[in-house]
C-alpha cells in the first residue's frame, strides 16, 4: 500500500516511523534524519508542496520517498512544475536518497516509479551519490519506460576510514609537511596557553557558539563576495533549531577552541549513528597566522577517533585543507528525469542549458583560497 504525506502534521507524525525505518535500511546517514528535513521543511522549503511517498506492508512502513513539488517559477528556462528531494538547495545537504529497508527496494521502487509515471512531472534530484543510491535505482527503473535521464557530476564528498586507528596511526597516514605543520602549530598554541577543545553543553552556550561561528563566517566570507551557508534569516533559524535538537538528543559537536580563556576557532558538526559530519567552522581573524582553524579540524578528528567513530565525512566540496585530512572521497552529482512526453523533452533541454549556466557561473564567481579553514 502506498500513501502519499502533504501536510505539515502528517509529516510531524512519521518522526517515530521514520527512524525506524533508517536503522532498517542502508540510507542512515544524518542529511536524511527526520530531524534534519522536517526542520528543513519547516523553514527553507519556501513555496514547495509536500509530497511524501510512504510504501506499508502488513502496516508497517517499508519505504519512504522524501519528496515535494517545486512550483512553477519565472524566473526558469522553462516554468513548469518539478518534483524534488526535501533538503534541497543551499543548505548543504548531501547523499539525499530514498529510504527504503533492506530487502525490499525493488519492490517499494517500483511502486514509488508507478506513482510518479502517473503524475508526469519531472524529477531534478540533487546531492545524490552517483553511485549507489537509490535514486539511480529508480533513474534505471523509468529508463526503459521511456523517460529521459540525464546525470551531471556537481562535487565531491572527502572523507576518513577511521575504524581501526588511534589518533598516532591516523597522524601517521599524513602527508610529511601536514603532520609536521599540525605539530608546529599546536604547540606554538601551547607556547601561549593551555589548549583545550570544549563542546558546548548548554543551551545558553549553543546559542553563543553558534552564533559566533554564524558571525565570524559572514565577516570573513562577505570579503570575498559572501556565502551561502548562513546567507539569510530562514537558514539562520535553520541552523539554531536543528543544533539545538542535536544538543538535547546527544550528536551535536559543536566545538569551541581556547587558548587559556580565550575562544579562538568554532567547529560545527554532527555525530550521527557511527558518523562524524564536518559542516562548518570560523576562527577569530587575529588568530589566523596560528592557523587556529587547522588546529581545530584536527582536534575534531581526533575527537572522533577517540568516540570511536567508524568514518569522519568533510561533506562536499573539493577544498585543498580537506584533502590534507582525507584520502578517498565520493562523487555527488544531480540526476534529472524527464516524462516520456513533450513537455517532458523540452524541460531535458532547459535542464541541460541551465546545467552549462551554472557551471559557467560557478567556473566565473570560485572563491580564491583553499576553503573556510585556513
């Protein structure tokens, strides 16, 4: 049986549901928690309409297809209407996918591609792993039913294998000059004072954290032609209400580094299942020459070891100081769906034209630099 989720209550009340259904499947990662996309949907859906596809057996849930209906805009190409992954846009999330448990995907994806064969609308699925996910598997699934498929690589997703090492096996795996360099720099920091990595606890100091972190990005990113991760009032709220659900449910890490008493560099990331996420950072100008913010990022990892995380995940993006920490990464990409039907073509090629836009935008407004941490 499916049945498709529109309303704000209606997705309220999955929450119990919907994690259940993520420790029975392989999709468990945290951009695809109840939590990070009902807060998504709360404040950065914009004018989307909800459409929740849920597959039961026997009443209990089998799969879930987070998905809503963008509205015709425009200020597009083409203005017609497209369905979509929650979580989409700047926010950054990433491995968006559908959630289905483990052994029964071909079912439950066939039944999710009927549904969507019938409401002949296209599919703009971002942040999707190209290799993989489940919303290749139903990309496969509508080919041969005539629809138009289209896959852009857009990012890649650094990260660590941390099960099995200690912190000196990890610092070992470095290159030469970034060992060292970690090294120099953390005890010209002790030369100061005692160095110490503190998580917020409270509330009160959630609050402060992260709105220093919120500030001290803006400041530094507004020189080179701003941001997008803290760039409006919604994602700022964003941001407050998942933290602090993260906080009262335990896999926050927001993480602040001191010199003696002196708060130096803010680390923002999540703890979710056997998972560190790496979001965002910002450090104090005056401490740039310290390299505070490489600091941090190495502290955040040893944190994890020491949590005995299985994995330390950087999130998208391609930066130099990432590679420095991590060796193998994921390819993230965009897949497009286009319905068996004029419309449906016309839509392929304004994809495609939009496709080249952005990329020739992206190519042109790069910041310089390797990244936030420096």
């Amino acid at each position: 049986m499916m049945e498709s989720i529109t309303s704000h209550d209606g997705f309220e009340r999955l929450r119990e549901e919907w994690g259940d259904l993520q420790g029975r499947s392989a999709s468990s990662c945290l951009f695809l928690t109840w939590e990070w996309l009902f807060t998504w949907w709360k404040h950065l859906s914009t004018a989307r309409k909800l459409m929740i596809l849920v597959v039961r057996r026997n009443g209990r849930i089998t799969a879930i297809a987070p998905f809503a209906i963008r509205p015709a805009s425009a200020s597009r190409l083409l203005p017609f209407r497209a369905v979509e992954l929650l979580g989409t846009g700047s926010v950054g999330s990433d491995y968006l996918d559908l959630i289905v448990e483990r052994g029964s995907e071909a079912e439950a994806i066939q039944m999710i591609a009927r549904h969507l064969e019938a409401l002949r609308l296209p599919l703009e699925l971002p942040h999707v792993l190209l290799d993989g996910s489940l919303a290749r598997t139903l990309a496969d699934i509508l080919t041969p039913r005539g629809w138009r498929v289209s896959t852009t690589r857009t990012n890649v997703c650094p990260f660590i294998r941390l099960a099995g090492l200690d912190w000196p096996s990890y610092l070992a795996s470095l290159g030469g000059a970034h060992r060292a360099n970690f090294h120099r720099r953390m005890r010209g920091l002790q030369r100061i004072g005692a160095v110490r990595f503190d998580p917020v606890r409270s509330e009160e100091e959630r609050r402060m954290a992260l709105g220093r972190l919120i500030a001290l990005h803006n400041a530094r990113w507004q020189e080179v032609g701003g941001s997008d991760a803290f760039h409006s009032r919604a994602m700022v709220q964003f941001h407050h209400e998942l933290s602090g659900a993260a906080l009262r449910d335990g896999w926050l890490r927001l993480m602040i580094l001191r010199v003696g008493d002196t708060p130096v560099a803010y680390f923002y990331g999540f703890r979710h299942e056997t998972v560190h996420y790496f979001y965002q950072s910002a450090f104090d100008p005056a401490w740039k020459d310290n390299s505070v913010g490489m600091v941090a990022m190495g502290l955040a990892i040893r944190n994890a070891i020491e949590e005995n995380a299985a994995e330390f995940d950087l999130l998208h993006g391609a930066e130099r100081y990432k590679h420095h920490w991590a060796r193998e990464e994921r390819t993230i990409g965009r897949v497009d769906l286009h319905p068996p039907f004029l419309r449906g073509w016309i839509t392929s090629g304004a994809a495609e034209l939009g496709r080249v836009t952005r990329a020739m935008g992206r190519s042109l407004l790069r910041a310089p630099g390797g990244g936030p941490l420096a």
